[in-house]
C-alpha cells in the first residue's frame, strides 16, 4: 500500500487514555508515571478536545532542585501538583487531525510544528483517536519488521 493512500484513521491509536481540565497535576504525575505515552489529552465532558499536555510540559512545572533528589524539593513539587489544575498548565491552541486526513498531510504538520503527537477528532471535535511520530515510525518500519 503507497503511503499515499493511508489515512491518519488507519495509523492512529484509538485507545487513548485523557484527562479533565479540572483534575489536579498530581493525577497527570500519576499517569506519566503508569503509562507508557509522553502526551496526554483534555477533554471536557462530551470529549471534545480542549487541550493537550505533554510529559515535557509537566517537567517544567516542577522544581529544578528535584534531580538531586533533595526531600524539600520533592515535597515542593508534590504541593505544587496537588494545588495546580490541568487548565492551569495544558496547551489550548492544539492543532487536530480528522481521521480521514491523509497522513502526509500529519507528517507536513509534524514537520513544520515539530509537534510530537495530535489529537485525532471526529466532525464535532471529539476524540477519536491521537496521531505521534511513534505511530508513524511503526507504520514505516513494522512491516519490515515482521518480514524477518
């Protein structure tokens, strides 16, 4: 199959694990620390997107004494998760995809952002799915993978 005619629907991952705006950054922490995947989606109540957070985004946050691994920073970081929300910290001008959006159209946008991933939306802007260069590489490469 040329790359040509693969769609974003067909490459994304649709399991996608998201958060509210309301919840606290410790839950963030929480779930950086359980999963694999460094970006994580907010979704109001209907799931449409309203922004994005990356792992990146929350290491910013936190106190810069915490890679010496000092008790005080810890707990530092610690308040500041319990006490900043999700809308306080997440990135509200995302760029989405459609699942039918072709993905050299996903990779001109990879390039040109140097985004690492995208939410995938349906026509009401809900989430259907998120797009990163993982998912990209995977599809480039596993095939050939399998082959051997």
């Amino acid at each position: 199959m040329s790359i040509t005619n693969v769609n974003v629907g067909q490459v994304m991952t649709d399991q996608v694990v998201t958060i509210g705006p309301c919840e606290t950054m410790d839950k963030v922490n929480r779930i950086f620390e359980t999963e694999k995947f460094h970006h994580l989606p907010i979704v109001d109540q209907e799931g449409k997107v309203l922004g994005m957070l990356s792992k990146s985004d929350y290491y910013r946050i936190q106190h810069g004494l915490t890679s010496f691994k000092l008790k005080k920073a810890e707990e530092y970081n610690n308040a500041i998760a319990r006490s900043l929300l999700v809308s306080d910290v997440m990135i509200t001008d995302v760029t989405t995809l459609s699942p039918d959006d072709n993905i050299l159209i996903a990779v001109d946008i990879f390039n040109e952002n140097l985004f690492h991933a995208m939410p995938v939306v349906n026509e009401h802007n809900q989430l259907v799915g998120i797009l990163s260069i993982i998912d990209l590489l995977n599809h480039a490469y596993m095939p050939h993978l399998l082959l051997k």
